[in-house]
C-alpha cells in the first residue's frame, strides 16, 4: 500500500507525496467507509475529511509501533 520513503516525503510537505498517498489510499479507505456510512451522500464529505486528518496527524505515525494500513484503518473508523 504505502511505503516508508512515501510517508517520509508526506511527512516533508511533498505535494506530489501527499497525491501518490491518496491514490495509493483511496480504494482502502472508501472500502472501510462504505461499511461505515450508510448514506451514499455523505462518503465524499467523510473521505474528504480523512485525508485532511490523514495529512495533520501523519507526523504521529510511527512505524515502529505497526503497520500504516493499521494506523489508517483506525483513523477512518474513528472519523466514521
């Protein structure tokens, strides 16, 4: 899914970074939030702002404590 040297370039402000973690994301995320979100309106507007706290909160990732795809799983079920 992600790599480190990815989460390294998000964690710097890359741009570019920021849009492959999207897209390296993006099928994942919506998987959990369909699961979550009954109202088919409302993904959007709840993967929008996943990835806006994806963003802020990325620097208390830490790998040494687990996977990213757990951390990002936990993240999007408590923003459900």
């Amino acid at each position: 899914m992600v790599n480190t040297t990815l989460i390294d370039s998000v964690k710097s402000g890359n741009q570019v970074a920021f849009k492959n973690m999207y897209q390296s994301c993006i099928r994942y995320v919506y998987s959990i939030v369909k699961r979550y979100v009954s109202n088919e309106s409302d993904h959007q507007d709840v993967i929008q702002e996943i990835f806006a706290r994806i963003f802020l909160s990325i620097h208390s990732f830490d790998e040494n404590k687990g996977e990213f795809k757990f951390w990002l799983r936990r993240l999007v079920i408590n923003q459900c």
